[in-house]
C-alpha cells in the first residue's frame, strides 16, 4: 500500500522532517508495518494543488491521508485519489477554519476526529472513526526524577511544574496556569516555591528528560483535541494536573496521581498539591495499551483498508 501524507510544513521542526511531531512519528508508525509513505508539506496553499498532483503522477499513492481540514480540503478537490483526513481540534474550534473543514469532511471517504468532543463538529457523521494520536513509547519512557535533572543541570530539590505549552498561545490559557502556579506557592510552598516551565525550543530527546524532570505537567487550555501532552506525560509516569478539556479526562481516568481541576486558581493549586506529592504515577500502563504509536498506527490502516476495499 502506497500512501501520500499531505500536511502544513513547519519550519521550526526540521527534527521532525519539517512535520507535526504528532504526524511524523504517525508516519513513521504506518511505515513500520509496511505501508510506503511519501509527503507534501504544504507551505503555500494556493500551490498545495499542484504539488499534489504532481505527486499523484510520480508516486500513483493508492490513498492521500491528510492532515488538518485545509489540507483535506485541498487533497480533496482531486478526485483521482481517495482521501482520508484527520482533524486535530484547531481546524474544528475556530470558525474561520472550520467551514474549510466542512468542506474538506464532504470530500473525504473516511474522517478521523483525535477525540469524540470533536465529532460534534463534522457532518457526514457515518464517514467519522476516532482515532487519537499515539505516543512513541520506545522515545519516550520513564526514567529516575534525580537523574533527568542532572542531565539537565537542573536543582534537584527545587520543584518544577510543566506548563503544555508556549505562554503566548492564548488557547492554551497562561494567565490561569500562572494564577494557579502564585496560588500553589502562597499555600503549599513550604518554603520551595514551584516554577512553571514554558514547552518550548526543545528537541524530541530533551523533551524525554524534561516529563521525567519536572514534578507535574500542567493544562488549563480554553480548547483541545487529544492533546498528546497528556499522553507524552503519562507515557513518562509524570503526575498531571489539568481541566476538563477535550479527551483529557478520559485519557487519566484511573490513573493516580493524574487530577482533573475546576477552572479556578484555588482548585488547580490544591491539585498540584496533591500531584506533586503523589510522585511518579503508572500512567505507562494505560498508555502502552491504548495509546503507543503502534497500536493507533494499526487503527489508521484499518481505514485505509475500509476505504480501498469500497473502491
């Protein structure tokens, strides 16, 4: 089987051939159980068109698994070729991107939404599977607190909260995670304030250092899909505190040390509390059963397969 991978290129990742780490190590997942893959990376949407088709021409893929709605939408408006798009949460909670991932949905034969929230989004619901994103379990373990920090120069007895994501993504809601972090430190401190981390400017080995370093990850986004913070985090047995938001809770259920908060500084902070004493947690354990790369990798060329055997 011969499939074509067509996604936004990001040029910040080139440790990651310029893909979504997400979509990478997906593809990298498909192509260990023998499907043939080759990519577009979509820079320029008014040339995706044409970069498609010249890529239908030279690799003559039997499906295009496309990643996010205007990239659906554009692999889309061919017809030579079935498409399978995945939707990441982005392309279906903003409006002015969501009609283009309408769009895309009509096109498609198969859609696939990271969590069910999602599918609320989408028409054509008999063409929707859920299929999250998996987690590279042989990248990212879990390993002893002291060591990771050592590694990374960090202090050993300071306390170090993770926070999911850069502090200017205003989706990912700083100003409620720093609120937390000042309310944690005014009444569980103890003298050893915690810092929060920004994720960011990190290769694919530090980020394996850093779950394992850091005392708790922290979510209080506005929105999101499957959010493989999460996942990455559990895979590394790292305590997590986060709001309801999209399959999060789902993902930790059962997990100790894993907490679920209100919105509100007060009840994030007491959570923390509670995370950061926990300690490692077995989050691995449910992570390596539905969530490792080469479990979801298997669910994707299910659809494929459904796709192809419909031609």
């Amino acid at each position: 089987m011969r499939v074509l991978i067509v996604c936004s290129r990001r040029d910040y990742s080139p440790h990651t051939d310029y893909m979504a780490p997400f979509v990478y190590e997906q593809m990298k997942a498909i192509q260990a159980l023998g499907v043939e893959c080759r990519t577009v990376l979509v820079g320029n949407y008014s040339h995706a068109q044409r970069m498609i088709r010249k890529a239908i021409r030279e690799f003559s893929p039997d499906i295009i698994h496309a990643h996010y709605g205007l990239c659906g939408l554009v692999a889309g408006l061919q017809r030579k070729v079935p498409v399978v798009t995945t939707y990441h949460g982005t392309d279906l909670h903003y409006r002015r991107i969501r009609f283009a991932s309408q769009l895309s949905v009509l096109l498609s034969r198969r859609n696939i939404v990271v969590s069910q929230d999602l599918s609320k989004h989408l028409v054509k619901k008999n063409s929707i599977r859920i299929i999250a994103c998996g987690v590279d379990s042989s990248l990212l373990v879990s390993m002893d607190k002291e060591e990771a920090r050592q590694k990374l120069g960090w202090d050993i007895n300071a306390k170090f909260v993770l926070f999911s994501k850069e502090f200017y993504n205003r989706a990912k809601n700083y100003p409620l995670a720093k609120a937390a972090i000042d309310e944690y430190n005014s009444r569980f401190a103890n003298g050893c304030e915690a810092k929060l981390l920004e994720f960011i400017g990190y290769s694919r080995e530090q980020v394996l250092l850093l779950y394992n370093a850091v005392d708790c990850a922290l979510m209080t986004s506005d929105h999101e899909g499957s959010p493989q913070f999460i996942k990455e985090a559990m895979a590394c047995n790292c305590p997590i505190v986060s709001v309801d938001v999209g399959d999060v809770k789902q993902v930790i259920e059962g997990t100790a040390g894993c907490y679920i908060a209100e919105r509100s500084p007060g009840d994030l902070a007491e959570k923390l509390d509670k995370a950061i004493n926990h300690g490692k947690t077995n989050g691995r354990e449910k992570v390596m059963e539905e969530f490792d790369s080469g479990v979801i990798a298997r669910r994707v060329i299910d659809v494929y397969n459904e796709v192809l055997s419909n031609e």
